[in-house]
C-alpha cells in the first residue's frame, strides 16, 4: 500500500471519536510503511472494538 493511501487511513481514524484530540500522527514520520501500517491496524482495531461495545451496550 503507498504511503498516501496509509495516511489517509490513518487520517480517519485519527478523527473518530475515540482518538479526536490525540496526537497519533507525529511519530509516523519516522516509521517505514510497514511500521506505520502496523500503527494503524492498532487504531482501527480499536476503533472495532468501540463500535462492539457500543452495539452491546445499545442491545441492552
């Protein structure tokens, strides 16, 4: 995957509800990309498991 397309994943993620007002991007200069895909699987998995709890807590 290119670069551009990773950090605009990353982009998205950084903007969710979740991470808003955290810095999760500063670091990613330094990273190659498949360190930097590795960060962002993180977030999104995050992002995942917020949504899951969510829909439970919204079934309940």
């Amino acid at each position: 995957m290119k670069r551009v397309e990773l950090l605009a994943r990353l982009k998205s993620a950084q903007v969710h509800d979740l991470y808003r007002g955290k810095d999760i991007t500063t670091l990613t200069a330094f990273m190659n990309n498949t360190e930097l895909e590795k960060h962002i699987q993180s977030f999104e998995k995050g992002i995942e498991a917020s949504g899951d709890r969510r829909a439970k807590t919204a079934n309940a």
